[in-house]
C-alpha cells in the first residue's frame, strides 16, 4: 500500500482535480461526516432533504454514508474533517469499520495509524481510505488511484511557495 499526505488539501480537492476519470468505477462510504462519527442522526437529519432534492444516490448505514462516486461531481460536497473508505463501484455495504480518523490535528498520520487503517483496507477491500480536515492524507491499495492523486499533489505549489511570483 502506499500512503500520502497533502498539506492544505481536501477530499473534494482530490476528487475535482485527480479523482474525477475514475468516479464512476468507485463506492464511497464517508465514516467521518465534519468530524462527526458513531451516529449520524445530526449528519442524516441534515444532509438526507439536502442530497434528495439534489437528486443524488445515497444510503446510510449506522457507521456511516454510502454514495456511488459519480454522485460526488452531482451534488455531495462533504465538508473538511471528513474521512471516507473508496470501493470499487457497485460495492453498497461492507464489514462494521474500527477506523475513522480525520487530519484533524494538521498532521500526517501516525505509524500506528497507518497500520491501523492499512489493515482496516485489507480487512474491507477497500480501493483507498482518504481523510482531512487539516491536509488530505490517502492510504491506497490501489496504484492507479495513487498515482492520480500523486500526479495532481505534485502539481501544487509547495507549502509557503507563492504563485505568480518569479
């Protein structure tokens, strides 16, 4: 597996600028909603009338969000601090997952964490497991959504560089 973490960056970043050719063959299940996990009686109360009226797929399960990926281009945009596992599409439940931690303190993820949440995709069959909040960080089984992701993360200034400066 591989892992990477972007600083200043998030899920939706991700999607709309690396993720986007390969929605469509992906199932994603958001296990932190706003740093939000356990019940989403608040997040399903809220986000449900939300995502009907804008005509997006969803299904909610005790631990989380389940949504086709395509549905991430049509009108679910979740909020920095939320953290998702990425399926191969067609995928709509999976065992209960024991990791959902954001980048809530700005940082990469611990050692102990990236073994956690590698077992956690292994244990799944999970593609990837992406997390914000205060950077994105990715764990990805799979290589060609890896290197998507990689590609646009190279692509970014560097942290304190400025654009349009010489």
């Amino acid at each position: 597996m591989k892992s990477l973490f972007v600083p200043f960056q998030d899920i939706i970043a991700a999607v709309d600028n690396s993720l986007v050719p390969v929605l469509g063959e992906t199932s994603w299940f958001f296990v932190a909603l706003d740093s939000q996990r356990g019940s989403f009686l608040k997040a399903r109360e809220f986000l449900s009338p939300q995502l009907r009226s804008e005509g997006v797929e969803f299904w909610w399960v005790d631990e989380g969000l389940w949504l086709p990926g395509k549905e991430l281009r049509k009108g679910f945009r979740p909020v920095p601090f939320s953290a998702a596992f990425v399926f191969p599409a067609g995928v709509r439940s999976c065992l209960k997952p024991r990791f959902n931690d954001t980048t809530d303190r700005g940082e990469e993820f611990t050692l102990d964490q990236l073994r956690t949440v590698i077992e956690e995709i292994s244990r799944l069959g999970a593609k990837a497991y992406l997390a914000d909040g205060g950077g994105l960080q990715g764990i990805f089984a799979e290589d060609h959504l890896y290197d998507l992701v990689q590609r646009w993360a190279q692509s970014l200034p560097s942290p304190g560089e400025q654009e349009g400066t010489v």
